[in-house]
C-alpha cells in the first residue's frame, strides 16, 4: 500500500497521471538518444547544465516529445493519373501536448527508407502541403492549404527533416489539438526507364518503407526562469 | 577561539549526504522508463553543532543560528540541507505512443551544508 502511494506521487511529480503500459516500445530516434546520453555524460562528470536549452537543436526548450503518424494513405495502387506515387495524409495528435509553455520548435522527420543498393534510383520529387480540410476518409481528396514544402531528391536515402515554423507560431496563437499535413511522392520516370533489370515498383517500396514522426519541443516558463525557485 | 577536534565516531553524525538510489526496476517502471535506468534520490541528514558551521560549506546564516543555539537554546540548531544540486533527464514513453525527453531540474544532491 505504501509503495503504491509513493508511485502515485512521484507519477504526479513526473507529470503524468499513471504509469503508461505501452504494448511495446516505439523506436527512439537517434537525437533523442544522443541528448539523453550527452546529459547523463554531463550529471556523471558534474557539469552544470542548463535545462531549458537544447544545444543538439539549437532551440529552447525542456521537454521534448516525438508524436508517432497516425495518417492514412490516399493511394496505393501503382502511380495515379497525375503519375503521383504516394500520396498519404500524415496526423499527428497535437493535444497530447498537455504541458504549460510554448512550443519552440517543431521538426517533421521523413524516413524514405534505406537508399537501395541498385545505383539506378527513380528521382522523387516531394510536395509537403498543410491539409485545410480532411475530407472523408477514402471517398474525397483533402482540401489542401499553404505548401510548406517542394523538393527532389535522388531517390530514398533515409530521413529528411522539415522544420515546420508555421506550425510553431499556429499552435503558439491557438494551441492547435491536431496537425494535418498532406504528402505527395511522385517518381521522375525519365532516369529509371529504359533499365532492363528487373526492379521492385519505387512506389510499394515507398508505401512500405514510409515512416513520419514530429518531434515537438517546448519550454516552460516555470520551470525554465532561472530565479524562480519551485514551489515544492 | 580554537576551533575544538571532531571527536572519533562523531563524523557520520554530522551533516553530510547520504546516498539512496532508485532503481526504476524495483518499482516496475522500466518497462516504459527508456533512459536512465533510475537515479540518485540522496538526500541530506545529520547534526549542524556549532564546530561545523565554521569549515563546512555552510552559510553565514547557519554560523549565527548556531551561536544563538549556543546564548538561548531554545533557538534551534541550525539544520542540514543540500547545498548544490543537479538535474536529471527521463526519456520515457506514454499511452499514445509518444516519446518523451523531459528534463527535472534539481532533482539529484551533489553537497549537503548547514
């Protein structure tokens, strides 16, 4: 009885309301690793630190959360009439934010998948928009706002990072409860025809190897003004 | 006035850190608790007589309460707390399949005083 108790305070003084029981764990990226080690490195050696500035992003901040993709794609039959390969409505849940504080930086992480061993790669060209309207779920196409982003890249090769600023200053204004972004792959056809070897179709590759997540960071005042003193 | 000799045996009565670890394991949250495996929860206990606040990282403050000790007993000694502290950093995963960095300042005693 007393050490449930206990639990129950410190799961308060943590922040959350219980102990989560994940079925299992989500892979950590690799920065979140690295802070984390770079911190316990600097409690070990006795180094002062200061908590509310995340030098490996270069932003302010002392709480970081990576919120998984819960989106849906559009098509995943071979590419469409407008020769798009992958178009896919990425969510994240944004009230999963519960904290005080304003958001510092939000930072959108493709993952492609490995670049592949044949040199001969299709060419992606990607178009990152923000959704307006989601539409109903497999029967209408989202009503699409700003672009955020347009580029080409020479084929999947791991993550690409989007830093969305305009997401920042939204949920800053009105703390939005949810992000809707809308992506479109379409596949430069010219430099992969023409190749007789036999490759996998780029567009199930894609679909299959295709992983979204958006790290968040935020800062509290409280806890981040250096001469207030914590109410305990 | 000559600052008296610790008698033998009297240290470990007297103000310093003692170290307690939490050990996430024991309390059945490694399983969502991914980094650190658990930390230093050391906290500060022993006695402040009036010798100690004349070389031990102590302040001024605890000097004249323990003299006042010394003229009226019915001032209380001066007491032990920590007197430099440091942060820790969980990386712990939630009910929504979130990953969370989040940072706890003043979390770990480094130095005890009076």
């Amino acid at each position: 009885q007393t050490s449930d108790f206990q639990d129950y305070d410190f799961l308060q003084f943590l922040g959350l309301e219980k102990a989560p029981s994940p079925h299992r764990f989500q892979p950590v990226p690799r920065i979140l690793r690295k802070i984390i080690r770079a911190r316990e490195a600097a409690a070990a050696s006795g180094a002062s630190q200061d908590l509310c500035y995340v030098k490996e992003l270069g932003v302010r901040g002392n709480l970081l959360r990576l919120l998984p993709d819960q989106g849906f794609f559009l098509n995943t039959q071979k590419p469409s009439q407008d020769g798009s390969c992958l178009q896919k409505v990425l969510y994240f849940n944004l009230s999963a934010i519960k904290e005080k504080g304003k958001l510092t930086m939000a930072q959108l992480t493709l993952d492609l998948g490995p670049r592949s061993y044949y040199n001969l790669q299709p060419e992606l060209v990607m178009a990152l928009s923000v959704v307006q309207d989601r539409g109903v779920r497999g029967r209408s196409h989202p009503k699409l706002g700003r672009l955020l982003a347009q580029l080409s890249v020479p084929g999947p090769q791991g993550s690409l990072q989007f830093n969305l600023q305009g997401v920042v200053k939204d949920w800053n204004r009105n703390r939005l409860k949810s992000l809707d972004l809308y992506l479109q792959i379409l596949v430069q056809e010219d430099r992969y025809s023409g190749v007789n070897v036999q490759l996998e179709n780029p567009c199930d590759r894609l679909i299959r190897s295709l992983h979204a997540s958006l790290l968040v960071v935020t800062l509290n005042p409280k806890h981040c003004h250096p001469s207030s003193r914590k109410r305990r | 006035a000559a600052i008296p000799v610790v008698p033998k045996g009297f240290c470990k009565n007297l103000c310093h850190r003692h170290q307690l670890f939490i050990n996430f394991q024991d309390l059945g949250w490694h399983k969502w608790v991914i980094a650190p495996k658990g930390f230093m929860a050391n906290y500060c206990h022993g006695d402040c007589p009036f010798s100690m606040t004349t070389y031990l990282n102590s302040s001024n403050y605890a000097f004249m309460q323990a003299l006042m000790h010394m003229t009226d007993p019915r001032v209380p000694k001066a007491v032990c707390v920590p007197t430099k502290l440091s942060p820790i950093s969980v990386l712990y995963q939630d009910n929504d399949k979130n990953v969370i960095l989040r940072h706890y300042e003043d979390m770990v005693v480094d130095e005890c005083g009076c």
